[in-house]
C-alpha cells in the first residue's frame, strides 16, 4: 500500500522545522549547510551551551496558524488528496472474488485499487508541556468508495461520506546528554479517529445483489458500525504511518548517495537514500559547522588575506514550552589556528551563560508583542572575536589600490615633509595593520540622535568595539622599493549601529570616528619631521575611508533567513541590547515573505543633486585637531517617490566611498561630511530612500553622485621651443586632460586652448596660458615674447636715434665703459708696441663702453636684454616663490626637479617640495623647551639671548 502525503508532509516539515529554525534558515533540515574544513569534528572543549537563545512565542504560533493554510492551499494540487488501497481478489471453486480491483490508482502507483480522496481543512499548531509540539491536520470532505465483488453472485460497493478526520503529529523535543544537542521523535505516532462517519453499501447486481441492500439498512448499527470503522480504520493506518514515517525519516535521517557519505559505524548502509544502522536511521546533523576563510570576505579591502575560522553552531542545550510558545537554546564556538602576524592571546573561558527571561514570555523590554526573538550572549561575541583576532582578520594591508585617494600628494597636505620625502606627489601609501590584543565588544541599545547638521548620528551604538594597541605602519613606494616613514600605536574605538535590507541583509552603521583615538603613541618616524600629533590627527580619516567596506565585507554575507516562507520584520528598535548589556536581543514578527518580483512597484527611487560644494583653503586642511574633517563639506538636495500615488514620507540614507551608510533622515537638503573629504580627490556619494521606517521599501538602486575635493590650483608651465611654446600642466586631482585651458595673447581676449603648443601672434609682447580643474581652480603662466636687440643696441623703436650707444648714461653712477677706459688707457700706451692686443681690448671695452643701462635724454634704460617682458631675466628680477625658466618668470615647482626649490630664500630652515610647489620650512619645526628661543641663523634651538644675539633671533 502506498499513501499520498506530499502535502501533509508540509504540516509535518513545519513543525519539525520550527525545533530547528535557527539551524540554517532552511525548511528542509540542514542538508544544505555543507560543512567544510578537514574533516574533524569541533571540540567539545571548546563549544559553548545556549550561547545563543531562541523563542517562538504564543503569538508566533497563532500567526503561523493563520497563515500557513493559505499557503498550503497554493501548493496543494487540483485533485486533492489521494490514498490508495490495493486491491485483491482470487478464485475459489469457480467463483471468482475480489475487492477494490474495478479502476486504476489514481496516485501512479500502477495497479487496481480504491481510491480514497480527502481535502485539507486547516491546521493547529499547539505547544504542550513540556516539551511537545503538536499539529493537528484537518481532513474533510472524505470520501472512499470501496468495490466488493463475488461473481456471479452479488456485488457490492463501500461508500464511505464524513465530514472529516484529525490527524495529529505530536514531536517530542528532547536535548539528551552528553552531547545535548536537539533530538526529536514520532514516539506516540499520528493520532486520528475515523468517527461520525457515513457508511452505506450500494447495490451493485447479481443473484444476491439484494443483500447489500439488506445489510447497508443494518450498517450503521452501533456494533455492527464500530466493526466496520475499526477494520477501516486498520486498513488506512498503514499507509498512513508508513507515508507520515517515511517523511520524518527523510527529514532527520542522514542522506546519501554511496555507504561511504555514512558515519564510519558498525553495520552502517546506504538503503534507500539513507544512512541506516540496525535498522535505525542515522539521524541528519542539525545546525551547521565548518571552516570560513574570512580572508576571502576581505578581498576587496586587503586582497591576499587568509584567515581561516572554524565554528559550531547546533540547536542544543535546552528545549521546553512555557508561556505557551517554544524555547530553545543553540551551542555555539569559534576557534582558529593563530597567525603569525599577532602575538599569542588566551582564548576566553567557557561556560555557558544563564537563559534570559525576556526569551521566556511573549513580550519584549518595552512590554510590546513579538512572535520570533533571538538572543546572543556576550560570551559568544567574545569567542568569535578571539578566533578572529587569533586567525589574522585585522592584519590588513590598505594601499592605493583599494583608497585611491591614498597618495604622497594627498597625505601632503596634511604631512607637508611627506612630499619632501617621496619627491613624487603620486608615490603610493600602504597602510599594515598589526593587531596587538583581543578585539573587546560593549553591546548598546542602537540608538540615535541629530547632530549640528540635523543628520542622524549613533548615539548608543549597538556594538563598540575597542582594539587595544593597534599598530598601524605607513609605508610609501620610493627608490623602487616599499619603505616605512613612521608608525602610530594607539586604541581604536568602533562605534556600529545595524540596520538592514529589505531582504533582511545586515547594513553596518559607523559612528563619528573623530575621537576614535586615545593613548595615542609615534613610533619610527626618524625620517618624518611632521608633528606626531598631525600624524594621530589625520588616522580617523585614513580609518574612515576603508573601515566601512571592511564592516561590509565581514558582514554583508549575513542575511537573516526566511523561516518556512515567513520573513523576520525587522523594523527600527527591533534589535537591542538586553539583560545589562551582556545580550544582543532581536525581537520581531513575522509576515509573509513576497514572491519572486512581488511588490517591486512599490520599490521607492530616489533623487539626488550636488547644490554646493565647501571646499576650504589648502592651509584648513592641515590637521588640527580630532575635527578638522568637518572643514569641507557637500550639501545634497534629495527627493524620492514611489509607486503608489501616496504622499508618503520619505527618509534618507547616504555613504561616502568606502565608508558606512548613515541612519535616515527625513531631511531634503543635507549637509555630508566625511573624514575622507581630508584626502583630496574624487569622492563618490551614494543616496537612497525608503518610506518612513519601513525598510521593506528600500531603494535597491541608490543614485551616484561624483564630488572633487580640490583646494589647489593646476601647475602650468610655458617652456620656448623653436616653434613656439609648449605649454605643460599638472594637477593633484584631475587628469590631465580634464583640465580646462586658454591662452591670452597681449592684451587680447581669453581664447580656449586646444593643444599643448602656443604660437605668439606677430608683434604680441606677452603670452599667457591659465588651466581651470574640475574644482574650479585656476592657475596660470605667462611669458613675455619680445625679442631684444643686439647686445649694446635698443631695439628698433627704441627713443634713443640710430647707431652707436646713442650717448652713455653720465647721471647718478659713472657707466661702466668709463671707467674701464680710464683704467685701460696707461695700459694701451704702455702696450703700444703690442697692437693687434691692444685692438682686441680695445673692441671689448667698446662693447661695454655702453652697457644696457644706456638710455635717451629722458632717463636712463633698464637693462632690456634681462627684463622679464623683454624675453629674458633674472631669478632677482622674478616675484617671490618664482624663478626664471627659459626666458620667464614662472612658479617654483619640483616634480620633476626637485632642485629647483634651492632658489628659495628660506635660510638655514631649509626648503621643501610639496605637491609640486617649494616651500619653505619652519624654523625649530620641533619647537623649543621652556628657556630657550629658536636661532633662526643656525635654526637651532638655544638658551635665552646672549648677550650677542639681537631680538627676533637675529645672532
């Protein structure tokens, strides 16, 4: 006999999953969650009872109740429920017999035999003391009709009409020693009382066709009516139990394909796609355990990374109803083979920690109703954070390549000698994190509040995680080689806050990390002159820009799973800490998870635009203190609907490249600010929205909006080829050809620029060549292109006449040429038997006789041959912070010559290139002690004045 039961099979599989939703988020038991690793079982020592805590309340169970029949309503098939009854039959002595031989089964099975149809009513879900949970399945509209047949002497048929049966599947949860971990069984067997039954036999022909017409007058007689229900009733329970088995075997007995996927046991075989010893099914593992290597999860933040973590987790210690719901308690641990990149740490003891009574009842901390709660004790937390810790999942190595705006030049801004150091403003930055102490986890209430910009900020963040004596080493790529300018130790401080998807995914939130520093200490910095205390500044905005995507990658394949198509509604306040803090507690309802491309059209979209962007003078980027960061800033205006055709409220959420989303605001126009905006660069803005606290309607498609954080002006520099001039550009932040560039010839208008060489117009004196950046920065060149006479001569349209020096200069200072005359005149009367030297000496001192100061009547002459708007100069004849390059007065810079700041006047303090430009260095840049002044002329550090030192220190 073969019974039907798919479908009833889904009342089962519904209670059995309920004993197990913690396990996998699965339906089907945990034959999904495979586990890796070696192969080795976790160790005893090492695991952790009711590490985490699990409750169904009462109103869990009556929302299941409600809800589950609907569904099983579309999963059930047209033709309903069908059981069928084998037929027989034989010959004896010429007669021939038999019984349910007239139509085929209707289930597939092959051969005759009565099919019997039911259909499902509903079901009841009841959780009985101690430790039972029940369902009780309701079948109506029975009806069987069962042929009887003694040809040729009568025939007969069984009808058999009820309103309907209870079949009652009772599961007895137990949490045995010594492993405690969750077991169930079917001890007592379905539970059903075929009663109140129609019963009638209708005549079907033959010699004695009479008597059943007879006898259906006499069946309902109450002896005669128990006789016929109970031989029934014997003849469904086995196909009933066999069917109803056979589910249960499939749910918790070890599946396989060969004997070799079996436990190694005695007298172990793979029978029917299952592990069976003597006779008893090996049961299926609930839970999950394996090997994680969360150095994958990383790559993207610090590719190469390998940090392996074995864990556990089983639905075990304790199991029990009270309250009229479920609970249950799981054991959990983590443990991991130590890295070689941290110092050996004990691991945390284990014990297991006392069930909290808030997973005990039915309401929450706030005294409001819930239907799933989940608890995870702070002794967990602590394990997990050891294995991490002890597997390597902090020594992280940051470079250029994952924070593009991490460079020599970025950094300079705020490290000034950095860029002295490299002499390359795009050297590369690599950043080695070198954990030193275990990880410690605070748990809070996940709360917020507004900050002075009105923008939400955690207030009490849900988890604060502080990391002791994190070494951070700064490394830069010089000389073709990775050398470490310094190092930071220090205590990081993490605040997080949680929010999540609307598909239930976990979306870290990351607090002010301005004051994330304390007992800040310098270390290896002999080749830095910047102040240790810059350095310590300027690590929240290094943090900040990789410690969210480094939240992410731990956390973002974390999904909370749909529990036997339910889904968790986890609204804001839903999740918390409880119990002093010593319990990270969610506390939700449940409600039917969409189908596949349900409600996408209430999906909300958002809007979002740049309406300002504040970007401060370069010196304001120089750290001053923990919130220099909030000097620039971006102001967004945003928008968002959805499809509804509601005026809904909406709220929104935004992060800064590789940095956390915010809390949500309602605010339309918004101020962000970053610690990354400190890096100047190219900074991209994610926005999204959602309908006020209902995170089911986020955006899933948030918009992207591109910022340039730039405070400094491109470098242009004009270089005289035979041509004409070639003009070269650079810029800290935008490409080369992003840059916008003009040229002015005389006084004649700005006209754009095409090309990187400028021909002067004839007869312009001056050219001048400005670039524009992407922020709007401009910065120029300019060249004077009049080319001089002959050395002694004026040009052309020069007042003066014609040939000759046109008279020399007798005003204030005698020339040159006049003196020299004088003193070579006895000279040539002395030599006059050398002639032909005498001629030589003679034609030099005529050429210098005039020199460039001649002049006109009206007044003496520059000197045109070295004026800057005469085609030529001098580094004395250029403005402060210029030197003469090929003719011109043009701006200091060292990228590609690092030498050419030696023309700065800075002293004995020395100069330095920063992004491109010289500058000088400060004086006594380490300060002096009480009692003493700073030397300027030896810049040295020195007792009080001498008496031979001047004021301002002036020696």
């Amino acid at each position: 006999m073969q019974f039907r039961v798919r479908e009833l099979r889904h009342y089962v599989r519904i209670v059995l999953a309920l004993s197990v939703l913690t396990a996998c988020g699965q339906t089907n038991g945990c034959s999904g969650c495979d586990a890796q690793g070696d192969g080795e079982p976790f160790p005893d020592k090492d695991k952790v009872h009711s590490a985490v805590q699990v409750r169904l309340t009462r109103h869990g169970l009556d929302f299941l109740e409600e809800n589950l029949t609907p569904l099983l309503e579309q999963a059930i098939p047209a033709d309903s429920l069908s059981v069928c009854l084998p037929g027989d039959g034989g010959n004896v002595i010429g007669v021939q017999w038999g019984y349910c031989v007239a139509e085929p089964c209707a289930d597939g099975s092959g051969g005759n035999g009565c099919n019997i149809n039911v259909e499902i009513g509903g079901v009841d879900l009841e959780a009985r003391p101690p430790n039972v949970l029940q369902a009780n399945v309701q079948f109506s509209a029975l009806s069987v009709r069962i042929d009887v047949a003694v040809d040729p002497v009568v025939s007969c048929t069984l009808a058999i009409d009820g309103p309907g049966f209870v079949v009652g599947v009772p599961l007895t949860l137990s949490t045995p020693e010594p492993t405690r971990e969750l077991t169930f069984t079917l001890a007592e067997g379905p539970q059903y009382n075929l009663a109140d039954l129609d019963i009638h036999l209708i005549n079907g022909g033959g010699f004695f066709g009479w008597a059943c017409d007879v006898v259906d007058g006499a069946i309902n007689f109450p002896f005669i009516g128990d006789l016929i229900l109970g031989g029934l009733q014997g003849l469904l329970e086995g196909p009933l139990l066999d069917g109803i088995n056979g589910f249960v075997q499939d749910f918790t007995c070890r599946t396989c394909t060969v004997v070799g996927d079996c436990p190694d046991v005695d007298g172990v075989a793979c029978t029917d796609g299952r592990c069976i010893a003597n006779d008893v099914c090996l049961p299926q593992p609930l839970g999950v355990e394996g090997l994680i290597d969360v150095g994958d999860l990383l790559g993207g933040v610090s590719p190469g990374l390998s940090a392996e973590i074995n864990y556990h987790a089983v639905p075990g210690s304790y199991v029990a109803v009270e309250g009229g719901g479920l609970s249950l308690g799981v054991i959990a641990g983590a443990i991991s083979d130590r890295n070689r990149c941290v110092p050996a740490r004990p691991q945390p003891d284990v014990f297991e920690p006392a069930r909290t009574p808030l997973l005990r009842g039915n309401v929450d901390p706030n005294d409001n109703e819930y239907e799933v709660g989940v608890g995870i004790t702070d002794q967990i937390i602590g394990h997990f954070m050891w294995a991490a810790f002890n597997a390597g999942v902090l020594c992280l190595q940051i470079t250029s390549d994952t924070v593009p705006q991490l460079s020599a030049g970025t950094l300079g801004i705020a490290l000034p000698n950095l860029g002295t150091l490299t002499r390359n403003p795009q050297a590369p930055i690599g950043i080695t994190l070198s954990p030193q102490e275990v990880p410690r986890v605070t748990i809070g209430a996940n709360t917020f509040i507004e900050d002075a910009d009105g923008n939400p900020q955690l207030d009490d963040p849900l988890l604060t995680i502080v990391i002791p004596d994190l070494w951070l080493d700064f490394h830069t790529f010089m000389d073709d080689r990775w050398v470490r300018i310094f190092s930071l130790h220090a205590d990081v401080t993490l605040p997080i806050g949680i929010a999540f998807t609307p598909d239930n995914g976990i979306v870290p939130i990351i607090g002010d990390l301005g004051h994330a520093l304390s007992n800040v200490r310098t270390a290896n910095g002999e080749i830095m002159r910047d102040d240790p205390a810059v350095l310590a500044g300027l690590l929240p905005t290094i943090l900040n820009a990789f410690v969210g995507d480094l939240a992410n990658g731990l956390i973002d394949p974390i999904q909370l799973p749909d529990i036997m198509g339910f889904q968790l509604d986890l609204q804001d306040g839903a999740i918390t800490g409880i119990e002093m803090n010593t319990m990270l507690a969610v506390f939700a309802r449940l409600q039917r998870a969409p189908e596949a491309g349900a409600g996408a059209a209430y999906a909300v979209e958002t809007e979002a635009e740049v309406l300002d962007v504040n970007i401060p003078p370069t010196e304001d980027f120089a750290i001053e203190g923990p919130d220099t960061w909030r000097r620039p800033y971006v102001v967004l205006g945003l928008d968002a609907w959805d499809g509804t055709g509601e005026q809904a409220l909406m709220e929104f959420s935004w992060k800064v490249g590789g940095s956390s989303w915010t809390p949500f605001t309602q605010r339309r126009e918004v101020i962000v600010r970053n610690p990354q905006f400190l890096l100047q660069g190219k900074h991209h803005i994610l926005v999204r929205a959602r309908r006020v606290d209902d995170y089911r309607t986020l955006d899933p498609t948030p918009v992207e909006l591109t910022v340039v954080i730039d405070s400094q002006a491109p470098t242009v520099r004009l270089s005289e080829k035979a041509d004409g001039y070639a003009v070269a550009v650079e810029d800290l932040v935008s490409d080369a050809d992003a840059l916008f560039l003009e040229v002015r010839q005389g006084d004649g208008p700005w006209q754009p620029l095409d090309r990187r060489l400028v021909r002067p117009d004839e007869g312009v004196s001056e050219l001048r060549v400005r670039a524009t950046d992407e922020a709007g920065n401009v910065g120029e060149a300019r060249v004077s292109v009049q080319r001089a006479g002959l050395i002694g001569r004026l040009p052309p349209d020069a007042e003066g006449g014609g040939g000759g020096c046109g008279g020399c200069n007798v005003g204030e200072r005698p020339p040159v040429g006049g003196t020299l005359w004088l003193l070579a005149a006895p000279l040539l009367l002395g030599l006059r038997r050398r002639r032909r030297w005498s001629l030589v000496l003679l034609a030099l001192l005529a050429l210098i006789g005039c020199d460039d100061s001649a002049a006109s009547g009206d007044g003496p002459v520059p000197d045109a041959g070295l004026r800057p708007d005469a085609g030529g100069c001098r580094d004395e004849d250029c403005e402060r912070g210029q030197v003469c390059r090929d003719g011109a007065c043009t701006p200091l810079t060292c990228t590609d010559d690092p030498s050419v700041c030696n023309a700065l006047d800075c002293g004995a303090a020395g100069s330095t290139c920063t992004a491109g430009r010289c500058e000088c260095l400060p004086f006594c840049p380490e300060g002096c002690g009480e009692g003493e002044y700073c030397c300027e002329q030896r810049n040295a550090c020195e007792a009080e004045p001498e008496p031979e030192c001047g004021e301002g220190g002036a020696c």
